[in-house]
C-alpha cells in the first residue's frame, strides 16, 4: 500500500521536530508508581480517636473492678456481722476473747474462731462432757495476736503462752489408747471438776494460782513419756523454722540450751495446763505444768529483741518445719498475754 499525501506530509513534519515527537510519546507512557510513602490523611485523628476508645475502655475496667470490690466487701461485711452475731449468742461470747492484755481462744465450741487459718486437718471431738479441736499429724493452728510491740523492740519479745492441751505418743500403737485418756483426764476431763480444779478462775480464764494443786494422772497407760519431739509452739510466720518450743520424753523447753530443772513432766493422753513464758530480753523461757514450775532454761547469747522467739503478729501452734516434729494433738483453750512472768529465785527448788 503506498503512503498517501498526509502520511508524507505527517512523516515530513516529524523528521523536521523531532523534540515534538519525544514529547509527544512520554505524554502517552503508562504512569509507573511512586515508591514515596504518602501520608494519611487524617492520621492525627485516627490516633486521639484510637486513644480515646483505650481510655473508655479502661474506665469501664476501672468501675467494673470497682463495683466488683465493693461487692466483695460487702458481702464480707454481711458474714462478718453474722459471724460477730453467732459468737455474741454462742456460749462464752466472742471467739477470741481479746482484752489489752490478753487474748483467749476457745477450741471447745465447735466453731472455729474468728481469723484463725490451719495447715492440714482438724477435727472438732467430743466425749462425754469432754470437747476439743483435734490437730491431726502434719497439721498446726495459725493464730493472730494484736497486741503492741514490747522489750524495746518491734514485736514481743514478753509473752506468756498458757495452753490446754493432750499429747499422743506419735507411734500408731498408742492412738487407741488416747481416746480413754480424755474422760479420766484429772485437770479437764470431768464435768464434776469445778472450774479452780480445771486451773481456770470463775470467768473461765486460766487462773495459775489455782492448779498447784491438780493431781498427777492416775492413769498408768498415759503416764508414758514421748521419746520423740512433738513440736508445741513456733514463732516463724510461714512454718518455715522448726519449733521454738516442744515436747520431748515428758520435758517441755526450747533444746537450744541446757534446762536447769525440771521438776514434772507433761503425760501423754492426760489434760495438762500448759505455760510457757518468754523473755527475750532477759533471755529466759519458763515452763509450768498445772501451776506447778517445770522448767526454766537460759536462751543462747545469739536470741536477741526481733530475733527468734520473739512473735510476730501471729503465733503457730503444733508446727514445725521438721515433719517428724508435727505430730498434732488437742486442744481446748489457749491465752496469751504481752508479758513474761518473773523467773523462778531457786530453780532447784
């Protein structure tokens, strides 16, 4: 086909401006993509809106969490009214019974006392006109105090410990015989004791001026003395300690140091009033049995005020970190008072 006379006019203008031409076929190129980022519009916008969401949504967060803990405090307050009305109507009153100078648990109501926390397994029993709290092997009482520091330091470092306990041989072979023990006990186990011969005064409170004169256990079978630890008592708050103070062939004190004396020894299957009396500043523990000095020991020169023995805002009762040491018991009632009684002039009397 021949070109006609535009195509050679047209092909004519172009060889003549050829800049025209090179203009002409970029205007009609494809447009390539940038790779420069572009910024949103509406970004800052698009941020204070996301922030003012999050915030929304912590606030609900907030007063669910809120609404939830007051919730929780009150339904708190609801059980604790009812349990303060339940130990108001229960025989003896409040339990504890917390005074300035004392405080006293009862373990023979049936019902636990108030702020009390355990470790293992428990058993309220009754026999006869007998009633106690069982502490099984391997369990212990936690049980807080709200008494104010003393002996110059920042816990109690004075105290006095009087428990109303009953001590089982840990072998498995004695524990048949130590239900027996309960009714024939001579301190507690008759209904036909009057409250001076329990070694408690007319109000129910141990009275220690009144049970020097207990009779020893008449009971041969329960007159055998442990040969092993049974841990009574221990200071550390989390049982992370063995025991400050236990049982061990029929002795009570702390095995840091040489007893002095030891006068009687505590029984095992028989009610026994038991105090234990700490003084870390004078560095002595006392121990009576039934009114009656048991022993008295001087603490190692490293017991200092705040140091071991001396009892926080709570005092563990039956616990060891050893468990061959926790091997439990009963117990009845427990007083603690912020002071030590005065050491013994002649220990060997």
């Amino acid at each position: 086909m021949l070109p006609t006379l535009t195509d050679s006019l047209v092909l004519r203008w172009l060889h003549r401006n050829p800049q025209s031409c090179s203009a002409k076929r970029a205007r009609t190129r494809p447009n390539l993509a940038s790779f420069t980022r572009i910024k949103p519009k509406g970004e800052e916008e698009l941020r204070l809106l996301l922030e003012q969401q999050l915030a929304e949504e912590r606030r609900v967060e907030e007063d669910d969490l809120k609404q939830t803990a007051a919730e929780e405090e009150r339904i708190k307050s609801e059980i604790d009214r009812e349990e303060e009305m339940k130990d108001l109507m229960q025989e003896g009153g409040p339990n504890p019974r917390i005074h300035p100078d004392s405080i006293r648990y009862n373990f023979t109501t049936g019902r636990r006392p108030r702020g009390m926390t355990t470790r293992g397994d428990l058993a309220y029993q009754s026999e006869g006109d007998a009633s106690y709290l069982k502490v099984y092997k391997g369990s212990m009482l936690f049980l807080p105090l709200q008494f104010s520091p003393n002996g110059s330091g920042k816990k109690l470092n004075q105290y006095t410990v009087t428990m109303e306990i009953q001590l089982l041989e840990p072998a498995p072979s004695a524990a048949a015989s130590s239900s027996s023990a309960v009714a024939s006990s001579p301190v507690l186990g008759s209904a036909s004791l009057s409250p001076l011969l329990r070694g408690l005064d007319e109000h129910g409170i141990f009275d220690r001026r009144t049970t020097s004169g207990v009779p020893a256990a008449a009971s041969a079978s329960a007159s055998i003395p442990s040969t092993s630890k049974i841990a009574l008592l221990q200071t550390a708050r989390y049982n992370e300690d063995a025991a400050e103070i236990y049982m061990q062939n029929g002795l009570v004190g702390t095995g840091d140091s040489g007893t002095v004396t030891q006068q009687n020894k505590l029984r095992l299957g028989q009610w026994t009033v038991l105090s234990v009396s700490v003084d870390c500043v004078e560095h002595t523990v006392t121990t009576y049995l039934d009114g009656k000095l048991h022993s008295f020991a001087q603490l190692p020169a490293e017991v200092k005020v705040d140091s071991r023995f001396a009892v926080g805002n709570q005092i563990c009762v039956f616990g060891s970190v050893d468990p061959l040491e926790t091997v439990g018991g009963h117990i009845k009632l427990l007083l603690m008072e912020p002071r030590a009684l005065l050491a013994p002039v002649n220990t060997q009397t």
